[in-house]
C-alpha cells in the first residue's frame, strides 16, 4: 500500500532567502586520516534518508512543487522523495527544497572539500532524462553559497531512467572561492529545481570521492634520495601513481621546492627536435602547465601570473627549455633524456623558486595540463594531451586542465 506522507513546512518558504543572525561555531565532523572504502569517514554524512524531518523544507506552494514520501520512491529503507515541480507555469517563482540537517548546526566540510562528494540517487516514474533541470546549492551561516548546476558529469549512467541512477557532485567542483562561501560552518543544502518534471529521490549523503569532474593527478611528496635526474626508471618515483594519456607513462612528484617529472614515451622516431625559444614544442617535446594559486578559479578562460606553462625540446644533442610565461630558458637545468627501445625516457627536476614559486601548499588543488608533441626533422606532427585531448588551446585557456592535488603527508622513501 502506498503511503504518502505530504510534507508541509512554512518555516522557510524561500529556504535561501533565510538566514540566521546567530554565529554557530561549526563542528569539527570529519575522519582527518580516512579510508576512502570505508562507508563512514564523516560523522555527519546523513542528510536525508527515510524520513523528513523538521531539517527538512521546500516551496511553500502546492501548484508549483509537491514532494511526497512514498514506498516505491525508497532507494534503500522504507519511503524515498516523490518530487514533482513545474518552475514554467505562470506565477511559479524560485522553487526548491533543502536540508538543514544534523539538527542545522554549522557543518565543517573544509577538511574534506577536495576528497568528498554530494551522492543521491534517483529514478524516473517514466520515460527517461539526460541530465536535470537542477543546480545544488551549499550555505553557510552567514548566507554566501557555494553552487553547482547539475551535469551529465555527475550522472554515473548514460541516462536518468525508470532505474535507480546514482549521482555524484564532488565538492571541489563547487564554486566556493567565487561566492566566498565557508565551508567550515555550512547551514543547509539547497536544491533549485528549473524547468518540470517528476523523479524519486533517496538517500542524499556525503561520501568519500576522488577527485572531481576533471581528471585529477596525485602529486606525492618525496626525499631527495627517492629521485636522481638519470633517465634510468630505477628511483622510487617510478613506484608512484602513473598519469597515463596515449601511450605515454608520467610520474610526479615534489621534493622539497622541486616539481619532479618522469615520463616514459612511446615512439617509432624518437628525439627529433631541432627548435629552441618559444618554438620548443614544434617537435618531440614535454609541455607542462600548471597554475601556483589554489585559490583562483579553474573555469577562468584566460591565463593569470601565477599560471605557469613550460616546454621542453628533446633531442639527441641535448634538452632546450622555455618558459613561455617570463619568456625565457629555465634558469636550474637538471633534466636528462634517454632513447629506448620504443621510444624515450625524460626526467627532470624543476626548481620552483625559478618561477618565483615559494612553494605549493599540501593539501590543496591546483590546475595541471600535460601535452607529449610527436615530430620529426621538419616540425610537430601531432600533440597528446591528458585532461581534454580534443580542444585544442590549453596555452591560453586553463579552463580545459585538470587538476594535481599535493598530498597532505610524505611518503616513505621506498628501496
């Protein structure tokens, strides 16, 4: 038998538009060492499973939302969301519903702002969908919120259906530093639901996610000993994560104010690159861009001063560097290539404190574009990139990177 349940909560009519005047001292919620596979590494990961609770609240007007709980709108448990909303008749103003939950005390989410995400999961009544009208929303006590538009990015199918379809937003992919939103005291979670439709909706709580919508690299600390410029694949650096893209193997690390480099490339006609200057990349060649502000936005189209992109033209006579930001060679040249059987190995340090970079804080994202060139005796034949291998423009345009995240503890010096 169905059971429904109509929710009915006139405290917030306009659950964004209200904010308290009271300072809430957030607590301190987070597993500061986690395992991402474990279910629980956030006390307060709940936020809305079975029942609505007063930490609950939508639109005050039944013409233009409706949210029910339901049997058969319950992804696990006994009742789910049943939310049918139309934003496009008239006399429909904003319209949305939240969660203040954990009893709306300030939530700190900062700990875990680059290593959590927003799940829940929803199925169609009928038909199907690629993406929802929708954008999140997270608030803080103050009333500055942190928002992200709902993507096929976040849907982990390739459509919403009569199934139940998971769906994931990473909170690094909220904009908090453009809305100056604290993610250590948040309020309540806000979904603005555009447009019209009816969809079940269950189990919304925070979990453990790796990285966000964009490829992500792993950026380890290690010793001075884990890593000597040879080209020979016999240092601990090679046992780090892989950045893989093509047929191209890249490791990266920091060693002290060191951004280290080790790629192996795979190639039929290796080390042809006889250009220098700005023209470095016209052959076999390593570009790197990467930005040394993790507070400046990833979605800015146009480079910044903090914004770096270095290449390097490898060669059999020998390595050319260029920085194309200052327009010149790298001052500190410690980089080695080595032909192989098919193709070559490139290391190299690079001194941070050249790019007057004091150093990259652990714990913190930064944007990362990685290109190999291919070439021969006249020029570049052909480019590999990492994140966005299909838009061309990385050099100007850090919108199309990824993102390397610093680990927050050295690694062991491995034998």
């Amino acid at each position: 038998m169905r059971n429904k349940i109509l929710i009915a909560i006139s405290i917030l009519v306009l659950g964004f538009s209200v904010h308290s005047c009271v300072s809430v001292k957030p607590n301190e919620l987070y597993v500061d060492v986690f395992n991402p596979n474990d279910t629980l590494f956030y006390i307060s990961s709940e936020i809305y499973s079975n029942y609505i609770t007063s930490e609950g609240w939508f639109t005050e007007s039944k013409r233009c939302i409706q949210v029910e709980t339901s049997n058969e709108a319950a992804y696990k448990g006994e009742l789910g969301l049943d939310i049918t909303w139309d934003k496009t008749s008239e006399g429909c103003p904003w319209l949305g519903f939240g969660f203040g939950w954990d009893n709306w005390t300030g939530k700190d989410l900062s700990g875990i702002k680059n290593t959590a995400a927003i799940q829940f999961h929803v199925r169609m009544v009928e038909g199907e969908r690629t993406n929802l009208p929708w954008a999140i929303g997270l608030e803080d006590f103050t009333g500055s919120q942190a928002w992200l538009g709902m993507s096929t990015n976040a849907i982990k199918a390739e459509k919403i259906t009569t199934e139940w379809t998971r769906i994931e937003l990473p909170l690094s992919e909220f904009n908090w530093d453009e809305q100056e939103a604290d993610a250590s005291n948040i309020k309540q979670i806000i979904f603005n639901t555009e447009a019209d439709g009816r969809i079940y909706l269950d189990e919304v709580k925070i979990v453990p996610y790796s990285g966000g919508f964009r490829k992500r690299a792993n950026i380890e600390l290690i010793t001075e000993n884990d890593f000597v410029v040879d080209a020979l694949m016999d240092d601990a650096i090679w046992n780090s994560e892989p950045v893989l893209f093509g047929k191209n193997q890249l490791h990266l690390a920091l060693s002290d104010n060191n951004l280290c480099v080790a790629l192996k490339v795979k190639d039929d006609n290796p080390l042809k690159n006889s250009y220098s200057g700005k023209d470095v990349f016209n052959g076999d060649a390593f570009e790197i861009a990467f930005s040394t502000d993790a507070g400046k936005s990833s979605r800015r189209t146009g480079y910044m001063s903090t914004d770096q992109h270095l290449g390097f033209a490898l060669s059999h006579t020998g390595i050319n560097s260029w920085d194309w930001r200052e327009e010149r060679e790298l001052k500190t040249k410690i980089f080695k290539v080595l032909e192989i059987e098919d193709g070559y190995i490139f290391e190299a340090k690079i001194n941070l404190a050249d790019l007057d970079v004091e150093e990259l804080e652990q714990g913190r994202l930064y944007g990362l574009e990685i290109a190999v060139d291919h070439g021969d005796e006249s020029g570049r034949i052909m480019q590999e990139r990492w994140n966005d291998p299909s838009n061309p423009g990385f050099y100007e345009n850090p919108s199309l990177w990824g993102e390397m995240y610093i680990t927050s503890e050295p690694e062991a010096s491995r034998q």
